[in-house]
C-alpha cells in the first residue's frame, strides 16, 4: 500500500497563485486538452505554490539557498498582473471559464 500524505504543501486558499494555476487548467479544459494530463498539471503546480509558500514563510529554515525569496512580494505581482486570478477561486467562475473561456486578467500576460 502507497502511504500518501494527506497534508500535502497547498498555498493558502486565497491565494492568487492558485487562482492562476485554476484559471490556467479551466483555459486547458476549455481549449479541448486531455482532463488527466490538465489534471496531472494542476495538482503539480499547486503542490509547488504550497511547497514555495511553506519554504518561504518558514523562518529560521534553510530549505532554501536564496534567502531573499518573498511569497507576499510573489501573490502582489501576481495581483498586479492577473486582477482576475482570486475569482477562480469561487467554482462558478472556474465553471463558466471551463466552458466559455477565460475572461481577460486571469492569467499573467509575458
């Protein structure tokens, strides 16, 4: 038997990081990608905004090398470049991105 931690790294709930990884699987599925591989993706991508969150709000810890990491510094880019992120983190936003697309601001623009 796997013994799987049910406690994995997920950053905090209103977290605009995972409104971005949410806004991203909704435009995946939107756009026809296979739901396993979205899946795949989403859960790893969260687990590593929750693994960030932990290292970096962990004081005294030397997880990391580069000590000048700042996660609130990380969720307010976040905020500037993608208003729209925490509003996929109410289920009907991400329904309806699911099936009409997503609206503007929900995912960083390069």
């Amino acid at each position: 038997m796997i013994n799987v931690n049910p406690l994995a790294p997920l950053p905090p709930r209103k977290c605009p990081e995972l409104g971005v990884v949410l806004a991203t699987a909704a435009r995946n599925l939107h756009k026809g990608e296979d739901v396993f591989d979205v899946v795949l993706s989403t859960a790893v991508h969260a687990w590593m905004a929750g693994h960030i969150e932990g290292e970096d709000g962990c004081w005294g810890c030397d997880a990391r090398t580069d000590h000048s990491q700042d996660w609130e510094a990380r969720q307010n880019e976040i905020r500037t470049s993608a208003p729209a992120a925490l509003s996929f983190l109410k289920p009907e936003t991400w329904h309806a991105a699911t099936l009409h697309g997503l609206p503007d601001g929900a995912i960083p623009q390069p």
